[in-house]
C-alpha cells in the first residue's frame, strides 16, 4: 500500500463529523437564543454569522495542518511557547478590556485572546521535554513542567480568567502519567499543589474569590440572589426550565422573561441555553458527543509509537475533557463560575480557531500511527514505577 493510502486509511472521519456536528450547534444555540427570550439580554443577530464565519476559519487552519508533518513543531515549540508568554503579558498592557478583565487584543475584525493559544503552546513544549527519559524518572526532574504549567497560569490569572489558568493544571497531570511518571511522584506534586492554593488564593481577584464562595452559598429557586451567586443561580434555572425535551421540541416557554435572563450565555453558559432549548435528551446526546472526541483522541494516542505525537495527541485529548467537564460542571453548580468556554459551541473566535488547531493537530498524528523514526520505541508505560 503507498504511503498516501496507508494515511488516509487512519484518517479519522469521525472527529470530523463530531467537530462539525458540535459547532454547528453551537451556531445553531446562539441563533436559537437571538429569537424570542431574552437570555443574556442578546440583541446582535450579526452573532450566529460570526460564528459561522470563526468556524470557516477553524476549519481551514484545520485541514491546512492534516497535510503537515506534526514533528517539524518540535523545531518551533520553545519560540511558539516564548511568543505566548510574550503576548500574555502585552495583553495586560494593551488589551481590550471587557466586565473587568483584559484578555483579547483588539484587532478590528477579530479578537484574539491569546490564553487560548497558549493552551497549544504550552502542550508542545511539555510534550518535548517529557520525550527524553531523563525528564520524568526523577521527582527533580519535574520541576521544570511544573516551571512551565505556572508561567501562563500566573500571567492568565492577572487577566484575570480562572478558568483558563485553571485548566492548565489537570492536563500537566495528564502528560505526566502518560508519560510514565511514578505515581508517588505525581501525589507529591499534587500534594504541592494542595499547599499552595493559599498562595493561590492571595493572587486571585476579588471577583474570582467571590465565584468560589458562591459554591458553597447556593441558594434555592424561590430565594433571591445575591451579587455572587445570581449567574450561577439563572444558569440552573434556565437549565431547569428546558425539561426532558427542551422547549423547541416541546413548544412552551414560561411566561416570566426574567427567568431567561442569563449573563453571557452566548459563551461561558451555553451549556444553559442547550438544556433549555434541547432539555435533558439533547445535554445528553451532546455529551455523548464530547465523550466520541475523547475516545477517538484517546485511540489515536495509544496507537501513535512515536513519543512526541503521543504525548502531543494526550495533551489535546485531556484539553478537551477537563475542559468539557469544568464547563459543565460549573452549570450545574458542581464547581466554581470559572467563566471557561464549552469547547466548539461557546461563542467566540479565539476558541474556535484553537480547537481547530487542536483538531488539527490530532488528525495529523492519526494518520502518522507507525511514524517511520530514528527514537527508541514508546515504551514508557511498560517502564513505569523504575528508576
């Protein structure tokens, strides 16, 4: 079989049809919650065309890096991580500033918000380092992955995004295992990291202070909300409303306007506006969704022998399940309002394009699973627990 063949014989069709099939409806949500109700207090029809046109570009960035060689970003990936340091910290000088916090650049026509790069970034360079066997045999030795998780994280939090920074952490752990460090190694960094959430805590702003508190101050339907804990009380309510079916499917809507109103539900709470309109069947199918891109991206990196791509295709498969999950946790109420996006059906530009990278990026290691390379095979986890 020629080798264009043997590529397109792991071409993995069902990520394809999963990522569209979940943006188009995200499209297709923001457009719903442009009609009729008043979520969010939306009154820019232009904003399902946005998306639509952010998603054309997601998938160009898409299918440009499926016919690349993913090993030449080994060459690039300190620069790439260097240059989104760099534009994390000018963006807490010249970004736009929106409800409080500064993380787009302003750009005319598209704002860039470079946290979400920075997500990519960050994977390729720790996906690099933890290639060579030296680098995670040794509690020393995982030092510098901890440097490089808490560079963007510091920086994201003076934005400040708490979600974002936030997700940094779990997929670090994820790379790591995967990678073969021991265990007892891994409990002492979380243990670490147990310790310094005082730290943590000093650095975080009064806003993302009062959305932890309001976890554990939930109030119930008939109650009124406080300043911090009135999103995340709409959020349950506009879920709540939706039912089994959801109001498209089953026609009723309640009377009162007021119980749709839902601060940014185009983006942090389209998870909301989905329950509402689709009810518990369509949160449903659309997680199930989620958990198909996860396995397929699972089944790419257990079959990819080469250590970068392997490590690369974990990065991006844990991205987008810690992602999912911390979405939508913080929903229901289960975790803090981090104000983290739904991966492909929140609104926005930035996050569209970057799981178009990610996307991307995981095709173009399926369909490179017996890489002819020059490394010793990836045999980390038969080494796992030696020293």
């Amino acid at each position: 079989m020629s080798p264009l063949l043997e590529r397109w014989r792991h071409f993995d069709f069902a990520l394809l049809a999963v990522m569209l099939i979940l943006a188009g409806f995200g499209v297709a949500m923001i457009h719903s919650a442009t009609m009729g109700t008043t979520l969010g207090g939306w009154g820019l029809s232009g904003l399902p065309l946005r998306q639509a046109l952010y998603l054309a570009a997601g998938l160009v960035l898409l299918l440009a890096l499926a016919g690349l060689d993913y090993r030449y970003l080994e060459y690039v990936r300190w620069p790439l991580y260097g240059l989104n340091l760099a534009l994390l910290t000018l963006v807490l000088f010249l970004g736009r500033q929106s409800y409080g916090a500064v993380r787009w650049f302003d750009l005319g026509f598209f704002d860039l918000q470079p946290s979400e790069l920075a997500k990519v970034a960050f994977i390729l360079g720790l996906a690099h380092y933890l290639t060579s066997a030296e680098n995670w045999r040794r509690l020393s030795s995982l030092l510098l992955p901890l440097g490089l998780t808490l560079l963007p994280v510091l920086l994201i939090l003076h934005e400040p995004d708490l979600g974002t920074a936030l997700i940094f952490l779990p997929v670090l752990f994820a790379m790591l295992w995967a990678a073969g460090a021991r265990r007892a190694d891994l409990a002492i960094l979380a243990l670490a990291g147990l310790l310094a959430l005082p730290l943590l805590w000093t650095q975080m702003s009064r806003e993302q202070r009062s959305r932890v508190t309001a976890l554990f101050e939930q109030i119930g339907p008939g109650q009124p909300a406080t300043a911090d804990t009135y999103q995340l009380r709409q959020a349950k309510q506009v879920l709540l409303l939706g039912g089994l079916w959801g109001s498209l499917l089953a026609g009723q809507t309640v009377d009162d306007p007021g119980a749709y109103h839902l601060p940014e539900a185009r983006s942090d709470f389209i998870f909301a506006v989905i329950g509402e309109r689709l009810g518990l069947a369509g949160i449903g199918a659309m997680l199930c969704l989620y958990a198909v891109m996860v396995w397929q991206g699972t089944a790419i990196a257990l079959r990819t022998r080469e250590p970068f791509g392997r490590l690369v295709a974990v990065g991006l498969t844990s991205l987008v399940g810690f992602q999912t999950l911390i979405n939508t946790g913080m929903t229901v109420g289960l975790l803090p309002v981090t104000g983290l996006s739904l991966p492909l059906a929140s609104y926005g530009g930035s996050g569209l394009v970057t799981y178009g990278l990610v996307i991307g990026l995981l095709w173009n290691i399926g369909i490179r699973p017996g890489y002819e390379v020059t490394k010793e095979p990836f045999r980390y986890v038969l080494e796992r627990g030696t020293s």
